[in-house]
C-alpha cells in the first residue's frame, strides 16, 4: 500500500506530478488552484528530484514555455484557473497542433470573465471541444476526489505521451479545496521507453532534421494533418474512455454528472434508495473521449436521465448525442460559485424525469 | 459509523483547524474523512465553516444540508445551521457573545463554555480545543491517543511543543461541557 496522507486536492496534484517524475511546471498564480504551485516550492522539486519550477511573468509566457519544453520531450505541466486557460488557448491549440505531450491542469472557477472564485464545471465546452482555434482535442480527465487528482496526473501523463497530444485534467474549487485521505503511488523515473524519434534536442550527424511546428502553409498538407490527428481522436474513442458506474445495476432512473457534481449525486442516489427509488449514477472520469456507449446502452435500460453539471447546461448536449431521443434527458444545474445540495439534486429529479 | 459534522464560526477561532484535527484522527483510525472549506468572499467578513465528514465507507458529497453535529461559534452560524441539524442530532455552541439562544427541542443542545475557560488558561488560542474536547466527551468516535496523533500530524513542527497545552485544553473541554436540555 502506497503513502496515506490528508491532503487538499491542489497539493495532490503537485505531490502527484513530483512522483510521476514531471520535468517541468509552468505557471502563474491564481486562485482557487494556487497551492498547486506554492506547494512545488515549498517542496523545493529542484532538491527533490530536479524538477524544473518557474512561475512565469504571464500565463500565456508559461504555456509557451510548456510548447517549448515539451518539443524536446520533457515530461512538462501548466496550471491555471478558467481566466488564466482562456489566456493559455492560444498556446494549447499550437501545442496539439505540434502534437506534443504536455499536462494542462484547470481547476475551474465561476465564469465568464473574470467571473467568481467559487466551484463551476462552465468550462466543460472550453476544454472538450477546442477551447482554442482548429480541429482539435484535448484528452480530458475529471477528477472527483483527491484521490483521483493523484491518480489522474499519472495517467494524464501516460496517456500525453502514448497519443503525443496535450492532456487536461477538468477539476474545479471544489475538489481543487477538499482535503481527502489519498494513497500516494510510488516515485516513478521519468518513462523513457517512448518513440522519442520526434524530440528536438539537437541534430545528430546520423539522421534527419526534426521540426516541430503547427505550420502547414500547403493546403493539403494541412489537411492531411487534420485527417492524422482524427486518426488518434478516434483511437482514443475507442480504447481510452473511462467511466464509474455507482448503483446502476437495477437503476430505473439515472443521473449523469462527473467531478464535484457526481459527488453530490452519489449522496442522492443514496436519498433516493432511501425513499425506494432506484436511482443510479454515471460518472464519467474521461470527457474527452466522451462515454458515448456506456450512456447509449444505459438509455435501454432506464427511464430517464438526469444532468447535473456546475453550468447552466453543456455536458447535457453530450449526454443527449448518446441518448440520440431515446429516452427523456433533462438538466439541473446551478452556476457562478453555487452549489446544489443532493437534497435538491434529487428533487429535480422527481421534478423532470420521475413525475414528468 | 457515518458523522457529518458543520464547524462555523468566525475566521481566526480556528474553525478549520479544529476541523483539520477531526479530520487526521479520523484516518488515524482507518475511516474516510472529508474535510470542506468555505473559502473565498463567504470566509472574509462573514462566517468561517467547515464541514468534516467521519465515515467507515466510502464518502459521497462533502457538502451537505442537513448534519448530524453541528459546533457552532458565533451567533450568525447558531442563526444559519440551527435548522441544519438532523432531528435527533448534536448542537455543541459556545455561548461566549451568543444573545438568541437554540430552540429546537428535537436535537439534543449541548453548551461550551469555551471562550471562559481560555482565558483561564496560558493563551486563549486554545479555544478551539477546548470546544473539540466537549465535541469528543458527548461524542467519543475517535480515541483519545488518535487525537494526539492528529494533532501531531496537522501541527507543524514547530508548533509540536505546544501539545500539551492543547491536551489540557481538550480535557477542559471535556469536563465542561454541559446539556442545556434533555
């Protein structure tokens, strides 16, 4: 068993990525993800294992220096709060345009603009489906404990590395907030077993020049580019979706929600069985790729879903694709810092799907 | 064994610490804990709350509505979580600057006469402690060597020779604690 300790979700990220050998963080204060950073220095990385801590003068300089580290292969991480990613796009379309590997980590705050520093999930559009310019994806993973932002920093950066795409972990003040006993995985070297063919760290007399770049001027190299990078969309469609299913086996009623919000579902579900209603819940733990058929096969099963998302309503859209109007799916959501309690998460249920 | 515990005070009464204690005791002794900051606008001019959750399984959501303890330290959060408590459930509040005092009959009420008792002693940063002892006499789900422990773990160490005080203080605490019904 690995090292149990008490820890907010932030400084679980940070120890998590010391452990999983990250070379390099880039980034820029902001709240409610701070910790993040102020717990790499007061770790002093560069004593623990030499990772590199720079808190750059911007947020847009630091995904730069995420672009440029991540071209020679480091194991590389940013993170911000929904105002500072917005700033980072830019640099976040470049580098899955490049197709680099890097760790991007958002821990949302209330939006838009400069918005509240309280728990949203309105950043669910923004990273799912480009958040910056192109046909791109991010590969998005959402935490709903402490424990998973540890887990997933690991993966996220297994999963970079093995697609050579920038990974996004889509947590929020909540959990970013919460203390939670975590088990801490075991220190790794750095992984590297990858094809590091592509890597720019200085031409060596026995091969070619490689070029990093997201410029392709010639049409049809730019679209053949396009067509190779969809290539890996689907492969992760196919291989890499992740779910977890809580009370779903004999669920006439479902809700779908991940991150904080399935937290508060999960507490609902056990109100409603309580009450004799065979409610259950889906948790998504990828968003992108999205659990398209676990959704479409729990839609031949139960009666309706139910929504519940800190937004006014955009993985709903996600959840309807799968259902495709198979069943009746409805929304419940509060936005810009509030939070639903599971007593009311489970009225809304009985409102728009049980007695609707 | 499933506690869901509100701590609400003022900021710098050491509503989260206490709360943090709580919370490294309880996974001293193998349970899930939760521990949930108000933090942000809520927590700079108005109330500090904490909610702890103490469990043998697996933890749900961390923010509740309804608790099954609440501690309470200041009037605003006697005003806000009275009616939070679950029927039957623990009301422990310091009554030091409380005027309107709890009125519900169908939870047990119990009165710590925290602030008083601190100043009795070598520095009055041990009120928190003193109001978690009475919290732990009524009720006693964590062993008292697990709370040395935790209090070990969240201090710093620096602090560490200040465990003593806050020992005495939480069986201060302990003995003061009073029922102000049932």
């Amino acid at each position: 068993m690995g090292e149990l300790r008490l820890m907010k979700g932030n400084e679980a990220i940070a120890e998590a990525a010391i452990r999983a050998g990250c070379d390099a963080y880039f980034g820029y204060p902001i709240t409610p993800q701070s910790e993040i950073i102020e717990y790499l220095a007061a770790e002093e990385t560069h004593k623990r294992t030499g990772m590199v801590l720079l808190q750059a003068e911007s947020e847009i300089a630091a995904i730069n220096m995420v672009y440029g580290a991540a071209s020679t292969g480091k194991k590389v991480m940013t993170s911000s709060s929904s105002p500072g990613i917005s700033l980072k796009q830019e640099g976040i379309s470049y580098i899955a345009g490049a197709e680099l590997p890097c760790l991007i980590v958002n821990v949302v705050r209330g939006g838009p603009g400069l918005g509240t520093i309280q728990p949203s999930q309105a950043d669910y559009f923004q990273a799912t489906k480009g958040g910056g310019h192109g046909d791109y994806r991010l590969i998005v993973l959402a935490p709903a404990s402490v424990q998973e932002m540890s887990d997933f920093v690991k993966l996220a950066f297994d999963l970079a590395f093995k697609y050579r795409n920038p990974a996004m972990i889509l947590s929020d003040g909540m959990i970013g907030q919460m203390m939670e006993k975590v088990e801490l995985f075991d220190p790794v070297p750095r992984n590297t077993e990858f094809d590091q063919s592509w890597v720019i760290t200085g031409k060596t007399a026995d091969r070619e020049r490689n070029i990093i770049t997201s410029l392709h001027l010639e049409s049809a190299s730019m679209e053949k580019h396009n067509q190779e990078l969809q290539k890996k969309y689907i492969q992760m469609q196919e291989q890499e979706v992740r779910i977890e299913k809580i009370q779903c086996e004999d669920a006439e009623f479902l809700f779908v929600a991940y991150g904080s919000s399935a937290r508060i579902c999960q507490k609902a579900v056990d109100l409603a069985r309580a009450e004799g209603i065979k409610t259950g819940l889906l948790r998504p733990q990828t968003l992108f790729p999205f659990p398209t058929k676990e959704i479409e096969k729990m839609a031949g099963q139960v009666k309706g879903i139910l929504t519940v998302e800190l937004s006014m309503g955009q993985m709903v859209e996600d959840v309807r694709l799968a259902v495709n109007g198979k069943i009746k799916v409805e929304f419940y959501g509060r936005a810009g810092g509030m939070i639903p309690t599971p007593e009311e998460v489970l009225k809304a249920m009985k409102q728009k799907i049980i007695g609707g | 064994m499933n506690e869901e515990i509100i701590i609400a005070g003022f900021g710098g009464q050491g509503v989260l610490s206490m709360g943090k204690i709580l919370a490294y005791s309880g996974m001293m002794q193998n349970m899930e804990v939760s521990w949930m900051p108000s933090y942000g606008p809520e927590m700079r001019g108005g109330t500090a709350n904490v909610t702890v959750i103490l469990s043998d399984s697996r933890i749900s959501s961390p923010i509740l509505n309804v608790y099954d303890t609440a501690i309470i330290l200041n009037q605003q959060s006697l005003d806000k979580f009275e009616e939070k408590v679950k029927p039957g459930g623990l009301l422990l509040y310091d009554t030091n600057g409380i005027t309107r005092h709890p009125k519900r009959t169908d939870i047990k009420i119990y009165q710590v006469e925290a602030a008083a008792e601190a100043a009795k002693m070598a520095t009055t940063k041990t009120f928190n402690m003193i109001v978690l002892g009475g919290y732990l006499k009524l009720k006693p789900i964590i062993d008292f060597e697990d709370i040395k422990n935790g209090l070990k773990k969240s201090l710093p160490k620096r602090h560490h020779h200040l465990i003593p005080l806050n020992i005495d203080a939480l069986e201060r605490g302990m003995k003061i604690v009073k029922a102000l019904n049932n």
